[in-house]
C-alpha cells in the first residue's frame, strides 16, 4: 500500500481468521482519501480484500482476480484502527493494518547525542484535523531492531507533548524517534491510534569516542607548540648573523666612529652588539594550548502493540 510506514516486523495471531501473520507496516491516510491497495497473485485466481475495523467487524469489501489493484471509499470511516486481510481460495493469506488519522503529529527529537548524557528531551507537536478534541495521550517511541522504548509524553499545553528518556536505556547505535495521538476507545486494554508522526533519526554516540577524538587533536596541538620555540632560535640566529655581516672588516658605523682609538690598534673595525636589542624572538605561542522488515521504529513502538492487540 502507497503511504504506509514500515515497522519492525512482528508476528500477530487473529482467532477470527484463523492464521498467523507477519505485519511489517501500517497504511495512514485521512478519511475521505481513497484506501488503495495492490494484489500481487503467482496466476490468475479469484480474491477477495475485507476491510475490518478495530472490533473485527468486516466494514467493506472489493474482489478481483490475479494482479490487480483494490480501492475502498473511506468517506463513511470515522478516525481509527482497521485492517485489510487478502483472501484467496478459502484462505486468508495477508493483512496490512491501517489507520484513518484524525491528527496531525510531528515530533522533534536530537539528531544526535551522547551516552555520557544523563536523558534526552523528545517533543510531540499535535493538530486536530478530522477531530475537535485533544488526543486521551500521546505517546512517543525511540527504538531500533532490538529495542524499544515508550514513554506517554506529557501535555504541555497548545498541542505540545513532551517525554523525557533516561540515556542508561540507550546503548551507543542508530535509532528512530515517533510519536502517536491516541483516543479514547480501547482495544483489549490498548488505546487506538488516531495520528502518527513521520520518523527522526537519532544516533547515540559513545562519549569515549569523543574523548578519544579531542585528545588526539590536543596532542597535534602540543607538537606544533613544542616545535615553535625551534623558529624563534632561527630567527634569533639569523638576527646575529645579520648583525655580523653588517660589520665586516674596514667598514665604519656610529659606534665604530666612537671608538676609533681602541679599533685602530687592531687594524679591525667591531661589530656593533648593541644591535641585539632589535632582535625578535617570538615565543608566545608556545605557552598557547588548545583546549546516530522495517523503519520508522515509534510506529513500531506503539501501533504494532496496537495490532497484536487487535482481535480481527
């Protein structure tokens, strides 16, 4: 089905049709948009699709034959759960649940963080669409194939949601972050789903990692800062060899002019050392050192728990 949010694949057993499937995604479209679906048959035999609701009630039927493509009207469908089971020769060989949403979701999580940090903050941001009334709960969901965790966000006001997630719950790796607005009608003790945000990414870093990564980098520092003061005592010998050849015998400066008498009985004209103030030595720098079958895992998290609860 076109529009669907893969999960991480879960097994769900229905009395009704008596079979055990694989759920592997959820359909998620708004009432009044037409429910499509694509039958792909190994050869030309008579199916037919059932839609039931989240009570297990058959609402709606198309049939056809071989490969082909089924649309059901959803106008009559209030906000909910439901699920299209295929049946083909006296069988029922599939299902792909669906949800008819009456909000709108979105959450906003970190796109990266630490495992040295104590939690992370993950918001959810709620809009009623085909509803007038705020969601009984929101929950959000952070997992990957092999964990999942849920929290119920709380309200904050103005369709804002928020959950708080310890880090100590979340080893180093990739994630996905939903959320899900949940109504009042239960099924087997579950809250339906009524909206379902798109997914984050979120990846948890390992904080030695980090460390490692800003030593090394400290240590390059020191090396070219230990190096510098080398520089400094090239300059300052070129500084020296500069003042000597500036004096080279039988020239004459200021202070050779000064003290003709002491130079005379040598034959040899002095260099100037008082020409060692100029130089210049710099050696500042070197006390300078330099200090994230299936994705979309809320939906995962929270709708397959949904499905497996659903009597179809």
């Amino acid at each position: 089905m076109a529009g669907s949010v893969e999960t991480p694949t879960e097994t769900v057993t229905t009395d009704e049709l008596d079979s055990e499937f694989e759920v592997d995604a959820f359909a998620t479209l708004s009432a009044g948009d037409s429910l499509d679906a694509d039958i792909a048959l190994s050869d030309d035999s008579a199916f037919d699709v059932y839609l039931y609701d989240n009570d297990g009630q058959n609402v709606d039927r198309v049939g056809g034959t071989g490969s082909d493509s089924v649309t059901f009207d959803t106008d009559s469908l209030k906000s909910g759960t439901y699920v299209l089971a295929l049946y083909v020769d006296g069988n029922y060989i599939d299902i792909h649940p669906v949800i008819i949403t009456g909000y709108d979701v979105t959450v906003d999580a970190p796109s990266e963080v630490s495992s040295d940090d104590e939690s992370m903050l993950v918001s959810a941001d709620v809009t009623p669409t085909a509803l007038d009334i705020d969601p009984a709960s929101v929950e959000i969901a952070v997992w990957d194939d092999d964990t999942v965790l849920r929290k119920t966000a709380e309200d904050r006001g103005d369709g804002q949601y928020e959950a708080t997630f310890p880090m100590s719950d979340l080893e180093e790796g990739s994630y996905s972050v939903s959320a899900v607005a949940q109504g009042t009608d239960t099924v087997n003790g579950e809250r339906e789903a009524l909206g379902i945000s798109d997914s984050d990414a979120l990846t948890v870093s390992d904080s030695q990692d980090d460390s490692s990564d800003f030593d090394d980098g400290t240590d390059d520092e020191l090396n070219e800062s230990d190096d510098e003061p080398d520089e400094s005592t090239d300059e300052t010998d070129e500084s020296d060899d500069e003042v000597a050849d500036e004096s080279e015998p039988g020239e004459s400066n200021d202070t050779d002019d000064a003290n003709d008498s002491s130079d005379d009985t040598n034959g040899v004209q002095q260099p100037n050392l008082e020409d060692d103030d100029d130089t210049e030595t710099d050696t500042d720098d070197s006390d300078a050192v330099p200090l994230a079958v299936v994705p979309v895992v809320a939906v995962a998290a929270v709708l397959v728990g949904v499905v497996v609860r659903v009597r179809y």
